[in-house]
C-alpha cells in the first residue's frame, strides 16, 4: 500500500512502473547467460588454419628432401575452457596435409632408387591435439597473448605416392602416377608441440615421436625429418 502511494504521489502509472522493472530484471539475467562464453570467458571455440614447414634432415642420405614444397598445410576447430585468468585448457580437432616432396639424386633409396621429374610423398591425417595455455599479461574479453604447452596424436585417412615424369612415356609430354593407400607408412602418428601466440595469430612447433614407417620399411628406409615449424592463424 505504501509503494502504490508513493507511486501515485510522482504522477508515474502503476503498470507503467511494475513493466519496466520485469524489463530490466529480464535484460540482466540474458547479459548473465550470454557471459561465459568470449574469447577470455569460461568457454571459447574457433576455427583455424595454418601452414608448417619441414625442417632438418633425414636420417640418411635416401630421403633428401626439397624443403620448399614439403611442409604441411592443416585447418581445424580449437575448444578453450579457462581455469584461471593465467591459465586455461583445451582440445583442438583437425583435417592435416602432410607432403614431404623428395630430392631427385643417386643416393635416394625412398620408396625407391628410380628417379622422377618430381616426386612427393603425401599422407592425409585427422588429428586431435590436448594442450594446456598460459596466459600472459592483461587482458579483456580478448585471447591476448599466450604459451600453449600440447600432445597431439592422429590416424592416416589416406596415403599416397606421387611421381611426374617429363618427358613422359609413349612420346607423351608428361607422365603422371599416383599410388594412393602406402602399406608402409605408420597409421598412428603423435607427437608433442608448443604455440606462442598474441590474438589471432601464432608460431607453432610440433615434434613427431613415432617413426615414419612400419613393417620391413621401418628398418631399410631413413627416418623423415621429425620437426615441423610454422604460422597459425586463427578465425576469432
């Protein structure tokens, strides 16, 4: 009764007044909700795509490659969850592009000693990667900088052996032969890795700890190089 005097008294319409304050109480639980999820929130996820590079070298001689064209190409989707304001969680899953395209010289051995125009091997994985980030420094409701900590394994969707001959056969100018499914390859690779990165961009490294190759091609080709090292960007 006390509140419908007072409200009678400033001239301001009983309905009036009760509408706009369910308003505002419905504006305020929405802002709530919609919270937890940003860039430094307690969810994130976002698309992204980069390029790495191979480098170093083979374990031998058989398996030079031209580092220019080898390299792997990959495009995912990252899930962050944050623990603290320094410290966050997450999952990456993601389509991978790997070509090691190889040196034509007297000394290849890989998969073979016959030499080509060009010649690439190709593999086609889908990967998931765990990490752990710590967050440096102030930010909003921003990814900000940060050091990502990660161990990242896959499985071979597919596999190929790609060669080009110029001049071709049968007075062709070029030959071209793909061989796809490499009984020889390994079919689960992982490794370990690290990111440092400020908003949508990052440096990458990745280190495969499993070996190439399996079976009796474990033992007669040289090791690929084992380190990759390249640019992300991320779609925020």
């Amino acid at each position: 009764m006390l509140l419908l005097t007072v409200l009678v008294l400033a001239g301001l319409p009983v309905s009036t007044a009760l509408a706009q304050r369910v308003l505002l109480q419905s504006e305020v639980a929405s802002d709530t909700l919609y919270s937890g999820f940003g860039p430094n929130r307690g969810y994130y996820n976002h698309l992204y795509l980069g390029y790495a590079p191979v480098i170093g070298e083979a374990s031998a001689p058989g398996a030079a490659l031209r580092y220019g064209a080898s390299g792997d190409f990959f495009v995912g989707i990252r899930n962050k969850v944050r623990l603290h304001q320094a410290l966050a969680v997450g999952i990456d899953l993601r389509l991978d592009w790997l070509t090691y395209s190889l040196v034509q010289n007297a000394a290849k051995t890989v998969p073979n000693a016959q030499q080509h125009s060009t010649e690439n091997l190709s593999l086609q994985q889908l990967q998931t990667e765990v990490f752990t980030r710590f967050n440096v420094g102030r930010r909003g409701n921003a990814i900000g900088r940060y050091l990502d900590l990660s161990g990242w394994g896959g499985y071979v969707i597919g596999s190929s052996h790609s060669y080009t001959d110029r001049p071709g056969t049968n007075g062709t100018r070029k030959t071209v032969v793909t061989e796809r499914g490499l009984s020889y390859v390994t079919r689960w690779p992982y490794g370990v890795g690290a990111r440092v990165g400020s908003g949508r961009y990052a440096l990458l490294l990745r280190y495969r700890l499993s070996d190439s190759y399996r079976g009796a091609e474990k033992e007669l080709y040289p090791e690929m190089p084992r380190w990759l090292v390249g640019l992300e960007l991320g779609w925020l």
